[in-house]
C-alpha cells in the first residue's frame, strides 16, 4: 500500500480530548471520575439562545447560507468587536467557521505557504502547533515560564524571528495558563510584528473571561499598522456555553477575508444555519448571562487556587482569565505518587486519574512538562471533591 500524506501522518490527536475519553471510559466502567479535562462551560446554553434556534427551524431557516456567514450574523460580530474590544470591522471582513477551531485552520490555510514559520508561544493551545503542520508550515515554539507569568517578551519573540517567519501566533487571555498580556506587553509585541512584517492570529476567545475587573485589550486596538495585519479569532463557545454548536468568526482585512471564505466555501459551504441564528441572538441579546458565568468563574477560581497553595508539593499562579490553572508539579519529580514515579505532566496526570480517579489534562503537550491544567468550568462541588481528592492523593 503507499503511504499515507506526510503532512497528515505527523499531526498528534489532541491530548486534552484524550485524557477526556479515558475518563469518560472510566466513568462508563462504573468509577466514579471527576474531570477537570476539556475546556468547556458547564453551564447550560441560555433559554433566550436556545429559543432562537427553535424559531429559526421552525421558520425554515434550514438551506445553506453564504459561505462566510449570514450577513446579520457578520454584522453582529463586527457590532460586538466595536463595542466590547473599540475595534472597526466592516461585516465583508468577518468570517464565520465551524467553531473558532475551524477559523484559526481558515486563516493558517489562508496565511501560509510550504515551509512558512509561524511562532507560538509556549505553554500553548495544543492545536496550533498541529494546525500550523497541517497547513504547510513549521511551528516555533517560544517558551514562557512561570516565573515570567506564562508571557512571553518582546526581546525573545525578535529573537525567534528569521527570513522564514511568516506569522505569530497569540492567545489572549490563554489556555492553558489563563494569563492576560497588558496594553504595554501587546504594544511591544506588536511592534515587533510591524518591523519584521508579520502577520498576528489574535485568538481572542476567551476576552470575556477576565477576572477582578481587568482590562482586555485586543490587540487590533494598537493602532491601524497593527490591526491590518491581525486576524482576531472569537466565538461563541467560551462566552455564552455555546462549545457544542460550533460556531467562531474571525475579523481580518477583507483580502484575507475572501481567500479564508473562497477556502470555506469548498470544504464545508458554510456553518450549520441553526447555530449562526443561534449565535445571532447570543451577540445581539441580553449580555447578562456572560457576566453572571465569568463572575461564577471568578468564585470558582479564588478556591481552586487557594487550595492548591495550601497543599504541601504543587502550587498554582491566580490566572487572571479563561478558566485554566497549571498546576506546578515539579517538586514532585522522582517522587512515587499512585504507584507510578513522577518524571512530569504525563506520569501525574495518569497516576491521578487511576488512582485518585480526578481527569486533569498533562501539560506536555502544551510545551510545559512540570504542569497539568485543570479547568475550573466545572461545578464548585466537583472542585471541592477534586480538590479533596488531590490532598488526598499527594500524601498517598
Ligand atoms: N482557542 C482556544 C484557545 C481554545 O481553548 C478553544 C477551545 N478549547 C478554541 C480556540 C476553540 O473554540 P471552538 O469551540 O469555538 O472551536
């Protein structure tokens, strides 16, 4: 038989989804499992976002739509990105996809050509680092520790840049470490993407998880040199519990706009009608409900992280975003936890979920080995447990 595509052979399954199936398996087997895996809000769609796919079904709003979006969808989101990020977006330079997933995998195919570096920094999203080989091009990792809060500098992103860079890639607030870069952090990243002429994705999905009234700024808002070459990537599945109706947008110039629409409109014709009017009435509607969820996030997120500091052996940053924390686990290295030796992310998180049955995502895969994330989209209940569990299972 011939091989298979190079390009697609090198690509990983993603990890969190991984770690997400062995605990589901688990659970099927009668265990009773806690997940802190997948990064989804267990809040249930608001009744308002619900109703309006209903109605839209009903009225025979079931054909195909253009393929980058309905118009009054694109509309919206332009409506939102002013309003909420004091971005100008005309409704031809928003695109809609199949979840922001699908997006960023537009704009990658829109952007890169054979061989193209992109830089990512680290710990990062495990999909783009896959999504940038699937398209062609070559991820280059740039690492951020914790001591730096998970950011990376403007001095080591000029530093990873060669005659081959063709784009950065920056996850704001970010999964995994929930850590928010600031107006000045921005500004000197960007000028590093101006000088060397490098186009920014901007995955934005997480703006409206910020915690303690902090800013968010968009870095398309750093002035016109910034924003012509930023692909803002958003959604709806982080803001308003939307993760299973698949639907994203990203904001760009309108020449990058057509090429990811031409790109869409043969590999799915367009987002499924029932969600984009879905989505319609979650970026039109009342917007209580996101702040009612982010400010439960943010009770959720002064517990788990005061928790995790009071044990003795693993430690935590606040995150001041998204709903991730990253567990240190470094102290632990050559210890023997669940019977397993702790050499990182991997042997932890599967020594936990056996043993203390608690599913947390290892962070080797997100380029950070002494961390496992858990997500704190889960209810105060199954954080308390978890949290008990985890006690529990560093003194096994
Ligand atoms: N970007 C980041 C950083 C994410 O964490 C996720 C979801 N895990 C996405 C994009 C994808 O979101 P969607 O469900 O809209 O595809």
């Amino acid at each position: 038989m011939k091989e298979l595509s190079k390009v697609a052979s090198q690509v990983q399954a993603s990890t969190t989804l991984a770690v997400d199936a062995l605990a589901k398996q688990m659970k099927a087997d009668g265990l009773d499992v806690i997940g802190f895996g997948t990064g989804e809000p267990d809040f249930d769609t608001p009744e308002n976002i619900k109703e309006a796919a209903i109605k839209a079904i009903r009225s025979g709003e079931t054909k195909y739509t253009p393929a980058a979006g309905l118009v009054p969808l694109r509309k919206a989101a332009a409506q939102r990105l002013k309003a909420d990020c004091g971005v100008d977006y005309a409704e031809n330079q928003i695109v809609i996809a199949s979840g922001a997933k699908h997006n960023i995998f537009a704009a990658l195919m829109a952007l890169i050509n054979p061989g193209d570096e992109v830089i990512v920094p680290a710990p990062y999203w495990v999909t783009y680092t896959e999504a940038i080989k699937m398209a062609g091009g070559v991820p280059v990792v740039v690492y951020a520790d914790e001591k730096a809060g998970f950011k990376i500098t403007a001095a080591q992103l000029e530093k990873a840049v060669t005659d081959k860079t063709k784009l950065f890639i920056l996850n704001n607030p970010s999964n995994p470490t929930g850590m928010l870069y600031n107006r000045e952090e921005l500004r000197s990243l960007a000028d590093v993407c101006v000088r060397h002429d490098l186009y920014i994705i901007s995955d934005e999905i997480y703006y409206r998880l910020v915690y303690d009234n902090g800013e968010f700024v968009s870095v398309a808002a750093l002035g016109e040199a910034v924003k012509e070459r930023t692909i803002i990537v958003n959604g709806v599945s982080k803001s308003y519990a939307m993760t299973g109706w698949r639907i994203g947008f990203t904001a760009s110039s309108k020449e990058i706009a057509t090429v990811m629409a031409n790109y869409l409109s043969h590999s799915t014709s367009a987002p499924s009608t029932i969600s984009q009017y879905a989505a319609l009435e979650a970026l039109n509607g009342p917007q209580d409900t996101v702040d009612h969820m982010r400010d439960v996030f943010q009770e959720r997120r002064d517990y788990i992280v005061g928790r995790v500091n009071a044990m003795e052996g693993v430690s935590c940053l606040s995150p001041e975003g998204a709903f991730y924390i990253m567990l240190n686990i470094s102290k632990l290295k050559g210890k023997t936890l669940g019977g397993r030796v702790i050499n990182n992310g991997d042997d932890f998180s599967l020594a936990f979920l056996e043993k203390g049955l608690v599913a947390a995502v290892s962070c080797v895969g997100f380029g950070a080995p002494d961390f496992v994330r858990f997500t704190y989209a889960t209810s105060m209940e199954n954080i308390k447990e978890g949290m008990d569990r985890l006690e529990k299972f560093l003194k096994s």
